[in-house]
C-alpha cells in the first residue's frame, strides 16, 4: 500500500548520503509507508517534465549505482516504476529517482517505511502516522466511498478487491464495490472502525497479496470538512493552434460549508497577476450551481491569443489544497489537409493551364506551326488542302457577299498570303468535265472542306441553295469523312433546316464566323477571323513548290485562274 504522504512544508533536506549534482534540482521529500510481506510499486513522474522523451533512473538508498531492470528481481526498475515483491522490514529508506530529458534534470526523494503489519492479529502494535489514505471519512446521511489505493503498473495484474471491516468480509445491501471504491449508503456512526481491502497481484507468474488497511471515522455531512474535487481538468493536455483563443473551465465540486479559494495559477502566481501587464490570460468570473449535498463551481481562464511560450506550461486550478492542471500542446500536423490543399492547388494550377492554352490556342498552333513545321511535303497523296463549297443565296447582295468572300478573300488570304491551295467549285474544275468526274477527281485530293453558311429563310435550305453537282460533293465529302470548316457569313439563328450533318458538325466543333469587312481589299492574314480559319486548316506545307511529288500532280491538273468561270454554278 503506497502512500504519498503530505508533501513536509520547506523540506530541503542536505542528505549526508547523497551527493548533489549540480545540474539537478531536487524535489520536496516524498513519504510512502507501507507493512512488510506485500508488493509496493511507486510512479516515478513529474508532468510536465516526464510528458515526452525522458530517461528515468532508480537508484537505491545509499547506492550510486542503478537499480535492476531484471524483472525477476525482487526489487527492479520497469519503465519509470520502482517495483519492490515483496517488501522487507529492511527495504526501509531514502530511494531517489532521476528524471531526465535534453533539458531538465530532476531528483525525487522517497522516504519509504516499512513497517510490520497487524492486520487482523491480536498483538496489535501501533501504527506509525500515516498518510491521509489510511484515514478516510465517511459523512453521515449521504452516500459516501472509500477508496482502496492500488496503483501499479501495467504488468501487475489485480484480482477482484474484497472488503473488509473489522477482519470480517463486509456485506449487505448498503455497501457497494465498484472499482476500486466502496459506496456505503445511509451512514451511521457505527461505520467508523478498521477497514481494510485486499486484491492479489500477479507479476511474472508469481502471486502477492495486498493488504490496505484503513482507520475509517465518520463525520456529519454538514461539519466535514470534504476536500474539493477538481473535476476538470485532469492534468491533461489540449491541443491548441498557436495565435487562436482559448477558454478552459476549472469544474470543481465542494462542500458547502467550505469555504475554499478557487483560482487559477501559473509558475505559483496567479493568472491575473503574471499577466497583469498584457491581460492576454486572464482568469473568469466563478460561477456556482447549488446541489443538495454539494456545490457545483465552474472558473474559466481565457487566452486572448495562445502563444508559443504558453505550450508546455502548466495552468493549475486551485481549489483548497486540491490541484490539476493543464498543458497545452501543438495539434500534430494534419497531413490530410496539407494533401487537399495540394491537390486543390494542383487543381488550380492545371485549370489555369488549360484556360491559358484554350485562350491562346490558335496562336500556340499557329506559331508552333510557323516555328517547327518540317519542309516536307504531307505525302498523303492530296493535291489541294480544301475544297471550297458555297451557296448561292436568292438575294442579290447576300450572293454578292458571298462571291466575295469565296472567290476574292479566301484566295487572297489561304492561296496568296499563306501559300495554300484551294479547290473552289465553280473556278477550278476543266471546262466541259463532267460533274461526276470533278467530284470523283477532286474529293480525293483534297484535305478539308470549307462549308460557307449564310442564313436563310426557314422555307429554303442550304441544299436548295446549292447546284444538284454541289449536293452530291457535299454528301461525297461528308462520307469520306473529311474534316469541315464552317464559316458562317451571317449569325445563323436557326440550324434547323439545315442538313441534320451540319447541324451534327455545327454542335461538334462550331463553325466561324465571318467578322472583317468585305469591302476591304486587303486582308490581313493576322486577324482573328483568319488565325480561326488557319488554325483548322491542315499545317501548311512549306514551301509548297518544293516538293517534286507535288509539282508532278500540279502539272498534270493545271489549275485554271481565271475569274470568268464565277457564273458557272447554277441551279
Ligand atoms: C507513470 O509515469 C509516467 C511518466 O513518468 C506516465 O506516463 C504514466 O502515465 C504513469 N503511470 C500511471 C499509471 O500513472
Ligand atoms: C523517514 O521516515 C521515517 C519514518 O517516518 C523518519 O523517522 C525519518 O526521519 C525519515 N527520514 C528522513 C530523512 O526524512
Ligand atoms: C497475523 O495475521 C497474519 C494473517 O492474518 C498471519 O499470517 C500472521 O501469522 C499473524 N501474526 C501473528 C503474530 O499472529
Ligand atoms: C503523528 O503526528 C502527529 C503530528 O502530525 C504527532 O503529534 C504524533 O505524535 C504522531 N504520532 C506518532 C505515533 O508518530
Ligand atoms: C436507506 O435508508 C432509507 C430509510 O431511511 C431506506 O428507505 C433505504 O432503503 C436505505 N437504503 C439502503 C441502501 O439501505
Ligand atoms: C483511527 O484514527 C483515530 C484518529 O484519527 C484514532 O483515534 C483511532 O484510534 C484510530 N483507530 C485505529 C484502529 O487505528
Ligand atoms: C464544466 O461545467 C460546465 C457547466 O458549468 C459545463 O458546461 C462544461 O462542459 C464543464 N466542462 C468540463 C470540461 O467538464
Ligand atoms: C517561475 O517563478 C520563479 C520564481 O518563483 C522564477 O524564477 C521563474 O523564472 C519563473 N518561471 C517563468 C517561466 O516565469
Ligand atoms: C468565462 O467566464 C466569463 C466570466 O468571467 C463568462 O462571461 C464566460 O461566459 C465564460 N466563458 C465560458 C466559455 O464559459
Ligand atoms: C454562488 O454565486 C452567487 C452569485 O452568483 C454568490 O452570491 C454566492 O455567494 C455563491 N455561493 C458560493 C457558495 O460561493
Ligand atoms: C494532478 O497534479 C496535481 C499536482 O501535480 C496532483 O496533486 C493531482 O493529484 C493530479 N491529479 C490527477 C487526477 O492526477
């Protein structure tokens, strides 16, 4: 049965046994009391110095030399836990632990006396003072506990507590065991007396037995003088964000007769006090809720902003002599959320990529063309790079537009300025050839169709428009499943009457449409109109003249350049 006994006020004691390291700071004597024959186990810890990385080291009394970590030992060091199975009468002494960390260095005092036990025997001997945890209270008329201390590490494994009154099993309804407590109900003064609780421990195989005796006196409710309980905090830690706010609440419950001063502290100063300057923590105003057999206090501390030297620090409530504290820590790092903001960035950053490229698309083609285009001759066996189809509208100033735009612009811009070669029907094919053959000839050697669009009334479609001989190219054309480059000349409104394979295309890729002046006799090739239409055409062959394949076929098609043909198409 370990007993920390109540910390002996200014102890400092020089022990002539133990020479004092420098570095070290030493800590108030600790008393432990214990009868012989039973296990004793005592916790070397000293939050918030042990919170963490820390070398513990036991040593003996008058020994420089550590204690065993063999746990075979009868006396042997486990984690920071002195075990002793069993306690001697001679193990009587002055045991030191030593906390270490890249820091601090601590000394722990133990006074531990063993004395012989007499429990249960008719030669009773007195007991020397003991610790608060012999003497327990109960108050009458309420429901009160008593508390069998077994505090061990984890290795040791207890058996059930029984309980015990003047070396009689206690029984009845008015006693309760639940977890290492005792609930005694309606309290009489006859419940003072000995007590004691017992458990067997199992350690490396082998059983020891406890024995925790306890000299029980009973007090009325309304005159005892219970000690506070610090509900929270818990001497916990909190994970915070550096430079966020933060209220933790002192939640205590007290006797009402107390009359306990409740506070916070830090470094033994109050709150208030240490940060009278900055006000940055500052202490709540207490808040009480009244029971029937206690009052409920609740005092908050608030930081305005939490800073850095504030993490590691304990922030003590006190009630009374009850204390707890507790420690604020950085949130380890969230790796999820680093991951999300990565991937959003990456999200962001490609988006931004393709707008930027879908913006600038033509003129990246276009210049890569320009830039990297090799001077070779496409052999894919086609002689012109577009065939161009157009309507011929009823009204006079639309068929003029368009004439304009087909026989004038198109050949100034594609053929003149950017060295492309055009079928235009209606220019280029042999005099007196016959249709089926200008289609049969021509759709094989050409690399895309330009489809010019103008509007019309819904009664008349673009195919009624169009010659029977252009019908037939365009379906041609369409089968072979050539690329087509809409212009439209107008805003087209209404698709609909138009042959259900423009209005596919038209939804597919788009069409373009025509926005320069017609009457302008000099286009540049530069505009945005024109960089659409070179953007859909084939990478244009450089220097088209060069390659002798090419020139081959030009001689044998000799393209007629004249303008007189203009009329030819007709309905
Ligand atoms: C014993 O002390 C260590 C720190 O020295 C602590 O981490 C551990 O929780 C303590 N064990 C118990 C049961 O109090
Ligand atoms: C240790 O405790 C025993 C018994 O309580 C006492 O007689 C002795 O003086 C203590 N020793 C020190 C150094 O406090
Ligand atoms: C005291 O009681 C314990 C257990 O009850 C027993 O083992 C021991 O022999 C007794 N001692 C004496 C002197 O009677
Ligand atoms: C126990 O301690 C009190 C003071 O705390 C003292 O008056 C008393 O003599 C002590 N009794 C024994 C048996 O040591
Ligand atoms: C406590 O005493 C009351 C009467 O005073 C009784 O009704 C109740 O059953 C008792 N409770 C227990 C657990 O004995
Ligand atoms: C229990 O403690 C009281 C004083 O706290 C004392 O008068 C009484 O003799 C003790 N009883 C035993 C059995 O030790
Ligand atoms: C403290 O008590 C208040 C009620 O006064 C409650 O709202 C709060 O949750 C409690 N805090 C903790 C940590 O138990
Ligand atoms: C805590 O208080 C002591 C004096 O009581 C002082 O020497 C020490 O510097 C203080 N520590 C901090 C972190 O303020
Ligand atoms: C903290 O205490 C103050 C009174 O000092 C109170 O106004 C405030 O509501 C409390 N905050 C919380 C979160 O309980
Ligand atoms: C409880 O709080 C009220 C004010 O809120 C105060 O008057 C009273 O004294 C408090 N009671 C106790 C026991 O502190
Ligand atoms: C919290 O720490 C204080 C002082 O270190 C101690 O008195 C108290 O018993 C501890 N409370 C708990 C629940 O561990």
């Amino acid at each position: 049965m370990r007993t920390r006994s109540l910390l002996l006020c200014g102890v400092s004691i020089a022990l002539p046994l133990l020479v004092r390291a420098d570095t070290c700071k030493d800590t108030d004597m600790q008393h432990e009391a214990t009868s012989a024959d039973q296990p004793f186990a005592f916790n070397c810890t000293y939050p918030p110095l042990t919170y963490g990385e820390v070398n513990v080291m036991w040593y003996l009394p008058a020994s420089k030399s550590p204690i065993s970590k063999d746990k075979k030992s009868r006396i042997h060091q486990e984690h920071t836990w002195i075990l002793i199975l069993p306690l001697k009468l001679e193990d009587s002494g002055i045991y030191l632990c030593v906390i270490k960390n890249p820091d601090n260095c601590l000394r722990i005092w133990i006074n531990l006396t063993v004395f012989e036990k007499p429990w249960c025997n008719t030669s009773r001997r007195s007991l020397p003072n003991l610790s608060d945890d012999y003497k327990q209270i109960l108050h009458i008329g309420i429901i009160d506990s008593l508390t069998c201390h077994l505090d061990f590490p984890e290795t040791c494994v207890l058996g059930p507590i029984m309980w015990y009154k003047d070396c009689k099993l206690i029984t009845g309804a008015r006693f309760v065991p639940l977890e290492g407590k005792l609930f005694v109900y309606n309290i009489s003064e006859e419940d003072s007396g000995s007590y004691a609780c017992t458990a067997k421990l199992t350690h490396e195989g082998r059983s020891y037995m406890i024995v925790n005796s306890i000299n029980v006196s009973t007090s009325k409710a309304g005159n005892g003088r219970r000690i506070p309980k610090i509900i929270y905090p818990k001497n916990n830690s909190i994970e915070v964000q550096l430079g966020s706010a933060l209220i933790v609440d002192c939640n205590i419950t007290d006797s009402k007769e107390n009359t306990n001063l409740r506070c916070w502290r830090v470094n033994n100063t109050l709150v208030d006090t240490y940060y009278s300057e900055s006000k940055r923590i500052q202490e709540g105003i207490e808040t009480n809720v009244s029971f029937p057999e206690y009052i409920f206090y609740t005092v908050n501390i608030t930081f305005l902003e939490v800073k850095m030297e504030d993490y590691g620090l304990p922030f003590m409530c006190h009630a009374g002599v009850s204390t707890a504290y507790f420690i604020l820590t950085l949130p380890a790092p969230d790796f999820r959320a680093y991951l999300i903001g990565g991937l959003i960035a990456l999200a962001i950053l490609v988006t931004s990529v393709l707008c930027i490229y879908n913006y600038f698309k033509i003129d990246i083609v276009l210049w890569y063309r320009s830039a990297f285009c090799s001077t070779k001759t496409i052999e894919d066996g086609k002689l012109y790079d577009a065939y161009v189809l157009y309507p011929k509208p009823r009204r006079e100033s639309q068929r003029r537009d368009v004439d304009t735009l087909v026989l004038k612009l198109l050949p100034a811009v594609l053929e003149g300025q950017c060295r492309y070669k055009l079928f235009i029907f209606g220019r280029d094919e042999f005099p007196g050839q016959a249709v089926a053959n200008v289609i049969d000839e021509n759709i094989k050697l050409c690399r895309r169709l330009i489809l010019i669009l103008v509007p019309e009334s819904p009664s008349v479609g673009l195919l009624t428009n169009m010659s029977a001989e252009q019908i037939a190219v365009y379906n041609a054309l369409i089968q072979v499943g050539m690329k087509v480059i809409l212009i439209e000349l107008e805003r087209i409104e209404d698709y609909s009457t138009m042959p259900e394979s423009v209005q596919y295309m038209r939804q597919k890729h788009g069409a373009i449409r025509w926005t320069g002046d017609l009457s302008e006799q000099s286009q540049s090739a530069k505009t945005k109109f024109w960089k659409r239409v070179r953007y859909h055409m084939p990478p244009r062959r450089f220097p088209p003249a060069c390659s002798p394949a090419a020139e081959a076929r030009t001689l044998r098609l000799p393209r007629p350049q004249t303008e007189t043909r203009v009329g030819l198409i007709t309905h």
